[in-house]
C-alpha cells in the first residue's frame, strides 16, 4: 500500500475523487506550512510545490492505494505533475502530486494559497459564478 495525500480534483466531492478507484480512505490531514498553492491552467488544476518561506499548510485528505491504484491515479494527472514526497503537519511523509515551481512562475497563475485548500477555492469561485 502507498499512503497518498490527495488535496485537489480527487478530493472528496470533488469532479476527479473517481481516480481514486476503491482506495481507502484514511483521515483528512493538513501538510506542514512548507508548501504554496496555485490555480494552474487558469483553474483546471491545482499546482503546489514547497517553498522555504511564506508557506502554508494545505488541507487534504490521505489515502491507501494499492500499487494498481496508485499507477492508473497517477496516469490520470495533468501534464507536468510529478509524484514527491510531502511533509504532513504530523511529520508524517506520504506522496503527493506537486507542480514545477518554474513552470507556475513562468505562466504566473493565481496563487490561491489564500484560500485555505482547493476546495474553498473551487467553491468561492462557483460562488462567484
């Protein structure tokens, strides 16, 4: 089994929770405060990746997948996303789908580290809609 932070599209309640298969659900969890938070693709997905200062710490959820789960979850993320290892607020580590940081600076998407996790930034911007 590997333990897999999930903190965006595959959220629960979220459109892409799908791509999880049958995984079983752990806990909801937070990362340490190392990590920032973008809209990438104006939106589509999240982008995070760790930082050295001005971090937060994302909320997310952890999951047990299987090898085959975890190979068809990772065939299903946007391109560029890569796994890594994630420091949870625990200490825990676990893996988690991160994003080039050049990649967010270069097509300067929104940094929505503001608003607490993927899915109050989902909502809000349905609100606003």
């Amino acid at each position: 089994m590997k333990r897999v932070f999930i903190c965006g599209s595959a959220l629960q309640g979220q459109p892409d929770h799908q791509n999880l298969q049958s995984a079983t659900f752990v806990r909801a969890a937070k990362s340490q405060p190392l990590y920032r938070l973008h809209a990438a693709e104006n939106g589509w997905h999240p982008a995070i990746y760790q930082v050295e200062v001005d971090g937060i710490a994302i909320p997310g959820e952890l999951y047990d997948l299987t090898p085959e789960q975890y190979d068809y979850l990772v065939s299903t993320e946007p391109p560029h996303m890569y796994p890594a290892d994630l420091i949870l607020e625990s200490g825990e580590i676990a893996t988690a789908m991160l994003y080039p940081r050049e990649l967010v600076e270069h097509h300067q998407w929104e940094d929505i580290s503001h608003y607490g996790g993927w899915a109050a930034y989902k909502q809000a911007v349905l609100s606003v809609s």
